[in-house]
C-alpha cells in the first residue's frame, strides 16, 4: 500500500484528502475506494507472484497498481472511456498492468497463454 501514492490517483482538488482512509469523487459519479477496502479485498484474493487478475472497475486505477505490486499481470476493465483514459494515463510507469475499456460484467477473455478459468 505504502508503494502506491493515492494523491496520484486523485482529481488535483482532492490531493489534500488523498491521505484520508475514506473514498473520494473521481468524476462521472464514481469514487477512488477507501484505502483500508483496496487492501481488505487484495488481502482475501490471496494473489501470488504468479498470478493474473482481473479488476472490474478501474476507476481512477488505485486499485490496479496496488493490485500490480502482488501478482505478474494485472488486466482492468472501465466502461467509463474518460475514466479508462485517466486511468491509462495514471498507471503508465505500470508496466504489469493492462486498461481495457467495456462493460465489465461481462468478463474478459482468458489470455491464451493460461488455462486458468475466470
């Protein structure tokens, strides 16, 4: 958690509450998750070294690059495009992370380089 500084995943009118252990306003009525929930749900996945995971709702990408210091890949999908792109744009020095925009609740297809089932 320490290695990811939330005030980068924050409108810069929200940098002074990014240290603040409760969501914030990213824009288009969605929210940056509260610290202590990224955490709780990237502890209960359990998510090895070697492992691919799939985020629905990238969001501003906290998530993603927190989940990006625990597992080999990190795939997030947005269905928001502005979302997605500032997203994109927040997790460029991430290089084990991957933005696609569409609808989530869909799933995404397995790489083909796995036989792990989602």
């Amino acid at each position: 958690m320490r290695s990811v500084p939330r005030e980068d995943f924050v409108p810069d009118r929200r940098r002074q509450s990014a240290f603040e252990d409760h969501p914030l306003p990213i824009g288009h009525d969605q929210t940056i998750s509260q610290p202590y929930i990224v955490a709780l749900m990237a502890e209960a996945a359990r998510i090895g070294p070697d492992d691919v995971v799939l985020e629905i709702g990238t969001g501003s990408g906290y998530g993603a690059a927190v989940l990006s210091h625990l597992a080999a890949e990190v795939h997030t999908v947005e269905r928001i495009p502005d979302l997605a792109a500032t997203a994109t744009q927040h997790l460029a020095g991430y290089a084990n992370v991957t933005v696609h925009t569409g609808d989530g609740t869909l799933g995404w297809p397995p790489p083909h380089h796995t036989t792990r089932s989602w």
